[in-house]
C-alpha cells in the first residue's frame, strides 16, 4: 500500500483549494479543482459511515480512563 501521509493529503486539498478560489483561474480550471474536492468529499462522506461504531467505541473507551 502507498503510504502517504495526513500531512499530505491536507496539503494536497489546500492546494486545490487555492486554485478553486484563485482569480486568475477561468471557470473550467477552478471547476477541475473542485471537482477533484468534491469527488474526495463524496468518497469521505460514503465510508465514514462504516467507521461510526469505532469511533463510538474509541469515545466509549477514553471516558472509562
């Protein structure tokens, strides 16, 4: 598996997040940009569900320490 980093992922978005709202962009590129954002948004909002009972376990676990 590719490892990269959270620090990279971040970075990445900033930086399509810059290009979104840079005027010196035309619409076709600031729509390229936001769309590579919303097809990550789409992605994280499609599995996070699954991860909803470890995290409630994690909480669970941290409250009884």
């Amino acid at each position: 598996m590719n490892r990269v980093s959270e620090q990279d992922i971040i970075s990445t978005l900033r930086g399509w997040s810059v290009e979104v709202e840079s005027p010196r962009n035309d619409g076709w590129t600031r729509y390229h940009y936001l769309d590579k954002i919303m097809k990550v948004k789409q992605y994280v909002d499609e599995h996070l569900s699954k991860y909803e009972k470890v995290q409630q376990e994690r909480s669970s676990n941290h409250k009884t320490h």
